[in-house]
C-alpha cells in the first residue's frame, strides 16, 4: 500500500457517503435471457465508473463513509451456489478472478475517496450470498490498512453497523437475517441507547 496525500481543504460539517449495495461480483448474466449481460469485468467497470462519478460529484467532505451493503460477491465458495440453501447461480468464470476484482475494486474505491476526504471508513456488511467472503473482505482490507491512520476498516462480524457522524446516527445492514424491518428501530435503540 502506498499512502495517498491529503486533500488540502474539506468541510468538517459534512460527510460523503457510497454505499454498493448487492453488486454480485462473479455473476453472469446474457442479455437475450435476462434484458443486459454482466460478468466480473462489467461489474468492475460499472463500479469503478460509478465511484470515479460519485467522487467527482461529491462535496470535499472531511469524511467519507464506504459500505458494501452485502452480496459483494455472487457465490462463497468454488462451489457457485447460495452458501445457505445452495440454489445454483450462473457464475463467471473462476472464484479466484472474482476475489481479485472484488479486492482491487474496494481498494480502487478507498483510493479515490482518499483524494478527496481526509478520512474513509469502510463498512463490509455480510450478505446471503457472501458469508464468509465478506469477512475474509473486512479482514484483508484492514490488513493493507492497517498502517493508513486515514482509513479505518468496521472488522465487527454482526449484522447491523453503526456510524456517528455529529448528531446523526447511520445504520448499514443487508437486512437479509432481519425478521420484521419494524423492529430495526427498537434494535437501534438497543445497540446504541447513547446515540
């Protein structure tokens, strides 16, 4: 990992939020079955793209908030079923080449906040589809993190996150093991009763 400078001016009133939700790295789809194709090499550009444009777009807030909201990655093992029920899934190619986009894109996506926001925190949510990749995600992200005081990777493995940001209260989750979405706010007030 090579440090990345500083931007020399941001607000310290805002924070810059990119959250990827659901973006099944190692899918496949073909465009005649399913209206448009997607393998790894789209979903790494679609997702670079979108980050280049969000970043660009972005306020230069002092802080920026990433979350993987879940489901990074389509399949959790070189099996490519679901890990819990294993429903079979059209997977592209090779779970190696997945793990590698999956990790230089999250990096990528570090990167680029990095240029703009003097502080990232990053958020992997664990989804149903990604079980245990999702925690080898946060652990290896924090691993080339680990020496950058500018990034700070959330290694908890629970299900809903938290993230104070002046009066505000931010709430990530894939939502997948909640039971009934009421009762998030009484989990909230459970979790975090100082927030």
């Amino acid at each position: 990992y090579k440090p990345v400078k500083a931007p020399k001016a941001t607000n310290d009133d805002l924070m810059a939020a990119y959250p990827v939700g659901d973006h099944h790295f190692g899918m496949l789809a073909w465009h005649e079955e399913t209206g448009a194709d997607y393998n790894i090499s789209i979903g790494e550009k679609l997702l670079v793209g979108a980050m280049d444009h969000l970043v660009r777009s972005a306020p230069p807030a002092t802080e920026a908030l990433i979350v993987l909201l879940g489901d990074f990655l389509h399949y959790d093992s070189m099996e490519s079923v679901t890990p819990q029920n294993r429903n079979q899934l059209d997977s592209d190619t090779r779970y190696p080449r997945m793990v590698r986009a999956a990790i230089r894109s999250a990096r990528y996506m570090v990167k680029r906040a990095l240029k703009k926001h003097e502080a990232v925190r990053l958020i992997v949510e664990i989804g149903n589809h990604d079980l245990t990749g999702s925690v080898w995600m946060m652990e290896s992200l924090a691993a080339v993190y680990e020496n950058e005081p500018r990034v700070t990777v959330d290694t908890s493995p629970q299900n809903i996150h938290y993230h104070s940001f002046g009066n505000n209260l931010v709430t990530t989750t894939h939502g997948d093991k909640l039971k009934k979405p009421a009762d998030v706010p009484l989990i909230i007030a459970t979790d975090e009763p100082e927030k």
